[in-house]
C-alpha cells in the first residue's frame, strides 16, 4: 500500500513522500535536513527525487540528496534544476521500480516557464501552480498560460488529490470569500480546514472536484465571481480577463506580496 505523507519544510512548504517498504520518493525537497531525518527515522531509502520547478524552496535540498543517496533526479526540461539527471516533459512517464509506481508528466507553466506536475494514478504533484483554494503567482509566465493550465489540472478526475506544495489555504480561502461570499461550500471548506489547521494538521491534499467547487481561479465564469471582479478593476467579462483581474488583485494584497 502506497503511502504519501508531508515532511514540512521551510514556514509553509510540504516536501511530499510515497514510500512503500523502506523505499520513498520525495517532490520538491528544499530542504535536504528534514528528509534525512525522515528517511533515518523511517529506515527508509530514498529511490529519486521530482521536482516541479526551479524555485529554491523546492530544489534546495536535491544536491544535498544526491551526493547522500545517489539517485535519479527529475525536473523540467526547461528550467535550470540543480543536479538534474533526467529531463521530462509533457506526455513522458516516469517508472519508479523500486515502488511499482509511474508518474505521467503535464507541462503546466505558468509560475514558472517550464513549471510540470506528476500525476500518480489519482494523485497529482502539481508544485506551485494549484494551491488549495488558489494558484501561484505569474514569476514568468503569462496569465493565458497559468490560466490554461489550471484548465487543463481542472479537467483531471473529480476524485484526484491535489498535492501542492504550501499551506495556503486559509488564507486562499479568506480571498475566495472576497471573490464568491454567497458560496456554501466554500464557507464549509473554511470551517473544515480552520478545524484541521487546529489540530495542526495540514488541509492537504484536496481534491480537483472541490478546487472546482471552491476555488475562484477555477470559476471565472461563475456570475457572483464576475460580478466581484468587475468592481474591482477595470477589464470585460471573458474568462481570461477575469482570471488576470483576479490574479492581480491578489497580488496587490499585503499577505500576498511576500509569497514565494
Ligand atoms: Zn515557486
């Protein structure tokens, strides 16, 4: 039985761990510290690290990892990954023997240029780009992308788990509520993950059926959403202009400048 679990890093990262009989993979490790002491803890050996983007809380920990365990290293084929042994792109598939495990591989840029996420059968590793209730920051994508990405994630299963990696979603959710106040489920999502978040537990992952239901980057199409939107800016109503507008709001909003 295929387990995943957060080893946190940093203030809010996850470093996400499948691991199955002392063997584990790791998802954007930025930190090498915590992962060793998992893995020795665990008695687990660590069989190849996946990154999804360059970002430094997410590969800061690879060549500290390689040098270490001396594994494979998977990333972007248009990024710069530290230490990286194979490149991957959109549509190739990942084998990881020592777990019987594959991962498919999407290019979603828009964070970052060449940003990718892995999809494990239902779970899907998607780094920066999807957050709980949220997405990332355009660093050097264009909205168009970053928006065409998320569609794509979105027209995944209802029932995938979204595994991100940064704890965002209280928050997200605050902005949500800003976006869509007449949300029911929403307002369910906000109680259930301030009690998960009480019991120091992380909201993750979620699922691509209640990012759908919940999360305004992905309801830009959903009359209250553009209602909220055209108050707060200038712009038309299509789909496109109202992610931007969205986006650019949350930019400009103090929690949200300090964000990696
Ligand atoms: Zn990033």
């Amino acid at each position: 039985m295929l387990n995943i679990i957060p080893i946190p890093a940093f203030k809010d990262n996850y470093i996400w761990t499948l691991h199955e009989r002392q063997h584990a993979v790791v998802v954007d490790p930025g930190d090498a510290a915590p992962v060793r002491a998992w893995l020795e803890k665990h008695q687990s050996r660590l069989s190849a690290i996946l990154c999804t983007h360059h970002h430094h809380d997410h590969v800061g920990g690879v060549c500290e990892l390689v040098q270490l365990y001396n594994v494979p290293v998977y990333g972007p084929r248009h990024e710069n990954i530290p230490c990286l042994s194979h490149a991957v792109g959109e549509g190739d598939l990942i084998e990881i023997e020592e777990l019987g495990i594959q991962f498919k591989v999407l290019d979603i840029p828009g964070h970052t240029r060449g940003h990718v996420a892995y999809l494990n059968e239902n779970a899907l590793f998607c780094g920066d780009t999807l957050f709980g209730c949220g997405c990332g920051r355009l660093f050097e994508g264009t909205a168009a992308q970053l928006h065409h990405s998320l569609q794509r994630l979105a027209q995944l299963a209802g029932d995938t788990r979204v595994y991100c990696t940064h704890e965002y979603t209280e928050a997200n959710i605050c902005f949500a509520l800003a976006c869509e106040p007449g949300n029911a489920q929403l307002i369910q999502r906000q109680a259930d993950a301030r009690e998960l978040r009480a019991a120091g537990k992380p909201t993750l992952p979620s699922t691509i059926a209640l990012e759908k239901a919940t999360n305004p980057f992905l309801r830009c199409t959903e009359a209250e959403v553009i209602r909220t939107i055209l108050q707060h800016g200038p712009g038309d109503s299509t789909e496109l202009a109202v992610f931007t507008a969205m986006r650019e709001w949350k930019n400009a909003l103090p929690q949200d400048k300090r964000l990696p």
